[in-house]
C-alpha cells in the first residue's frame, strides 16, 4: 500500500487594489506569459511579517503601486499537489481591499509579464482563478457598501 503523500499548509496574503477614474470603478490585475493569465497580486510571507504587511508589499512588488489597506475581503483555500515531492497543499490566500497611494504599474517586478487597470466588468471576466472571481465580487460588494455609508460613515 503506498503513503499517503505529506499534506503542507501554506498561507499568502494579497489584495483587490481599486479606484475611480472619471465615475468609472478600476481594479488592477497581473498577468503572466503567453497566453496572459490574469490574476490578482499575492504571495508569502517573510519571516515576522503580519498578514497586512505582507499583501501590502506583495502588492506593491507585485504591481508597482503604493497601497493603504481600506478593508478586509476574508480568505479562499484551495489544494494542489507537487507529484514529484509527493507532497499536497492546502493553501490560504487572505485578501485585502486596497487604495493606491502612489507608484506606476510600469513598476512592477519581474514575475508578471504586465500589470494593468481593468474596469471592474472586465477584470470579472478576465481573472484565470474562479476563486479570485469571488474576491473581487467581495471587494465590489465592500466598495457598494462604503459608498453607500456616505461621508465616512457618518450618517
């Protein structure tokens, strides 16, 4: 009878980045190789960092831009496997819905091909991961909701 293979638990943490230009909703995606998958900026932590100071430097690595945290969006888990390592994972992604602050796309690193703006419609239809799907609707549903609290909440 063969060993069940090692189960791993990794985590990462990212984020749905967003803004406004002229009324229009945007949200940035990364892409890479040929032909472009598209996905949203996540990655691992370094030793010591907290879940929010990792997406955040993920985030700028990823896409280039200077974001500030405006919330959280909760976490997706799924599993793969590496048949070579005998190994499957259960991998946690947290997410963070995100402003930017400064920086330019074009500043990205080296992991993804391209990095750029998609109105929200677009992204929803572009995004390679169905589980990312479902954070960016969490992120317009949260992005809905603060809008509709007005003036900082205040009401």
């Amino acid at each position: 009878m063969k060993a069940k293979p090692r189960v791993e638990t990794p985590v990462s943490a990212g984020g749905v980045v967003y803004q406004r230009i002229g009324g229009q909703l945007e949200t940035v995606l990364c892409g890479r190789s040929q032909p472009v998958r598209w996905s949203l900026a996540k990655g691992t932590p370094d030793s010591g960092e907290t879940l929010e100071q990792t997406a955040l430097r993920e985030v700028r690595e990823e896409t280039g831009l200077e974001v500030e945290i405006d919330g959280s969006l909760g976490s997706i888990d799924y599993w793969f496997a590496d048949r070579e390592k005998d190994v499957r994972y259960h991998k946690t992604v947290h997410f963070y819905l995100m402003v930017p602050v400064g920086g330019c796309t074009n500043q990205h690193d080296p992991e993804f091909d391209v990095v750029q703006w998609f109105n929200t419609e677009d992204a929803l239809n572009t995004l390679a991961y169905p589980n990312e799907v479902n954070v960016l609707q969490r992120a317009l549903t949260l992005i809905a909701e603060k809008d509709g609290a007005g003036s900082g909440g205040l009401d």
